[in-house]
C-alpha cells in the first residue's frame, strides 16, 4: 500500500479509531484525542532520515486476543517458542514476577500480577487502564504533543497495547516486572503506550524485550513511554531489543525525574532492526539524578541514530549519558547526546566510546553541553576505534584464537552497562554478541 493517499489513509485511520473503540470500550476523551492525533497526522511535520513515507504503515490489522492465558504454557507455540529463545521460561521460573506479552497489538496478563495488586501494584493492559482510571487522563500524552511529528501524532491515533504501570508511594518492588513485545505481521505498525507512575519513595524495575519472527516485512515498532518519578523514588527502565532487519523502530521516551529520585535507564540493542531512531528526554528536578545507557551492535546495513537528552531544571540536580556501540559490516551508528544545566550546582556527564570491526563500518558522535548558569560542571569523553593489536596479541598468547579473543574484549567493552540486567538475560546478550562478532547472526 505504498501508493496509499490521505483520503484512503483517513478512512482507515478512522476505522481504527472505531474499531479501537469499541473493542475497548473506550472512554469519550480517549476517542477524541484519537481523532484529534488523526487531524493532525496530516498537518505535522516529518523529517525521518529513513521513513520517506509513513502511510505504507497506515494498514488495517487482523486483531487476535488469546482467552484463558493463565501462564506461559497457554501461549500459542509459535510466541512460546520465541519467549523461550530469549530465556523468558527460566526467568518466569526463578522470579517471582508478574509477565505481560503482547504480540502484534494484543496483550496478555499473568494471574500473578493479582498478588502484587493487594501490596499497592498495577500493571495493567493499558486498554483496561484508560477505561479503569479517570486520572489517566492528565497523564496520557502529558509528556508528548501530537503534533511534534507525523509518528508521534500516528502513534496517538491509533496506539494499541502497552501497560499501565503504578506504583503507589513506599512500596519496594524487590523483583523486575517484564514486558515483551512482539511483530508476528508485515507491514503493520505496532504502537504500544507504556505509562509508570511511581509514586514518592517507591521503587520499580521493569524490563521490556522486544523481537519479532524473521519473516516480518518492513514493519515498524512505535512504542512510547511516559514516566513519571515522585520524590525519593527510584525507577529501573531495562530494553532488550532484538529486531530483524525488516523492523523499523521509533521508540518515544519522556520522563519527569522528581525531586533527589532517580530514573535510570538501558537499552541493549542486539539487533536494532533495519533503522532505529530514537531521541528520549529527561527533565530532574531538584536533587535527582538521571542515568542513560546504551548498548548498541550494529550489523549488516542496519542504521541507528540514538539521542539521549538530560534537561537538570532542579538544583543539585545530575545526569550521566553513557553509550557503547559496537560495529560491524556496513552498518551506519549515530549518538546524539545532550546535557542541560538550568540550575545551580548541576552535574552531567557524557560518555560515547565505540568499536568498529569493520573498514565499512561507520560512527558518528555528536555531544552537547548547554549551560544557562555559571556553577554546573558539565564534561565529555569519546573514544573511537579499533580493537588494538597488543589486547589481541596478549590473549592469543595465552593461548586464545583470534575471534575468541575478538569475542572476550567485545564482552568487556559492554559488560560495565550490563549491571542492572538479571543475570539470565545478560547469559544471552553475550551468547548474542559471540555470534555476531564471529559472523553467525
């Protein structure tokens, strides 16, 4: 449908939104943002360096809900198989968590979540969220205007799926939540809405993997995410992305950071899909501290440009934005890194390193320090390269071959973002590694 025109477009569009509504029984200001987004589809600006023509992704989708999930067994085999791939059945095992999975723009709950809700715990579908909760209102979209762009406005239109995550003040969550997003359609976008609200002293962890089946076809993944941070909580945001080279993805991230809370952030891209390009903000109020990290392996001819913007608005505020990117092939890897100091005695830092396996292999790193007051200590290191030979020569001489030398450095130069990871997922990001880097993805 790449010859698709507004008209046709609209008329989907708005069947979506019907259609949308009155499978969730949606409340009456749900749909007239919806239509809103959609007028404004049309009228906002579009400048994606990859996505020429976001109306061949404007397709109407077969809806599937999967009754009676009660555990992962009840999956169909296919998703199961693929959960089963990223270790998810040992982690549902060893954790006592709730799991949600949502394959295309449907999204299945586990039971357990219903102990969590007695301790003060939501998670929830966000189609039961909007319908459940008034209050959302003053939160969906609160950190997003529609009208920013033609994939923000799309994405407000007809986003389906997503959780509603709420954590009420005080509470501990001891053990990640995990979320896992699947594409099993072609040429179909997929625009899950994901809100946590963690309320003052709370703490959280949630993990969100993405993957989808190589025979997918030039789908795109449009997720946003809002987070809201009260005061003296502290808020885990893990990303396992593992696309195909036929994905397109546009991830949307905002948060407000309150006051001495803490947000941190990690995107491991493993497989990051034809083109990923994504520009999350961060605005820390007083005291609080905000932490971007990023993993990325470029492959093939994938193309990724990640931004990251940390805006300190509150005294004594910081913020870290750490990247390490590993490239390979003819595959092309931009950083876009931004601190803003807006108030007294701020702190921020940027880190870009990267290395670069292949002579086709491309890096560009672009920082940014902007300071509106004279008391903030802002600084930035990069570095760009090649695997040096005297790291290559001291492992082999100690009996290593090459690539499992190649391999063991390549694992160390990620290892120091992998902290935050559950040790089962960090087992397969470097399996993961191991057979990009001797050429067996």
């Amino acid at each position: 449908m790449s010859d698709l025109t507004n008209q046709d477009a609209k008329a989907i569009i708005e069947n979506q939104i019907e259609t949308l509504k009155k499978r969730n029984k949606e409340p009456e200001w749900m749909t007239k943002l919806r239509y809103k987004a959609m007028k404004t589809f049309f009228e906002a600006p579009h400048n994606d360096p990859i996505i020429k023509n976001p109306l061949k992704f404007v397709v109407k989708s077969t809806e599937e809900v999967y009754p009676e999930i009660k555990s992962l067994d009840d999956l169909p085999p296919e998703m199961r198989s693929l959960l089963d791939r990223l270790g998810i059945a040992e982690v549902e095992k060893k954790y006592v968590a709730g799991i949600a999975v949502q394959s295309d723009t449907s999204i299945v709950l586990n039971e357990f979540l219903k102990t969590w809700r007695e301790k003060g715990l939501i998670m929830e579908s966000m189609e039961d969220a909007v319908r459940k909760y008034p209050a959302l209102k003053d939160k969906f979209m609160g950190l997003f205007n529609p009208a920013e762009s033609k994939l923000a406005a799309y994405h407000t239109a007809v986003w389906n799926g997503g959780v509603f995550l709420h954590v009420k003040s005080g509470l501990k969550v001891p053990v990640p939540m995990h979320l896992f997003f699947l594409i099993q359609n072609s040429a179909m976008a997929q625009a899950p809405h994901i809100i946590i609200d963690a309320e003052p002293q709370s703490e959280i962890h949630l993990i969100e993997g993405c993957t989808s089946p190589v025979l997918v076809r030039h789908s795109l993944h449009l997720d946003m995410t809002e987070a809201y941070i009260g005061n003296d909580a502290r808020v885990k945001l893990s990303v396992l992305q593992n696309w195909p080279e036929y994905v397109h993805t546009r991830p949307m991230t905002r948060a407000v950071v309150g006051k001495n809370a803490e947000f941190i952030n990690t995107t491991v891209g493993l497989g990051t899909g034809k083109s990923n390009v994504s520009n999350p903000k961060y605005f820390v109020q007083d005291g609080g501290y905000a932490e971007l990290n990023s993993i990325i392996l470029g492959q093939k001819d994938f193309y990724v440009d990640l931004g990251g913007e940390i805006h300190l608005q509150g005294a004594k505020s910081h913020g870290l934005n750490v990247s390490k990117s590993v490239i390979m092939d003819r595959s092309h890897v931009i950083t876009r890194s931004v601190i803003q100091a807006n108030a007294p005695k701020t702190k921020g830092h940027i880190s870009c390193d990267a290395l670069i396996l292949s002579p086709k292999a491309n890096m560009e790193t672009y920082p940014g320090l902007i300071s509106s007051v004279d008391d903030s200590e802002l600084s930035h290191e990069a570095a760009i390269g090649k695997i040096k030979e005297e790291e290559l020569f001291y492992l082999m001489s100690r009996g290593l071959k090459e690539e499992e030398a190649t391999q063991l450095i390549v694992k160390g130069f990620v290892d120091p973002l992998l902290k935050d990871i559950p040790t089962e997922f960090v087992i397969e990001i470097r399996k993961i590694i191991e057979l990009a880097v001797s050429g067996g993805m």
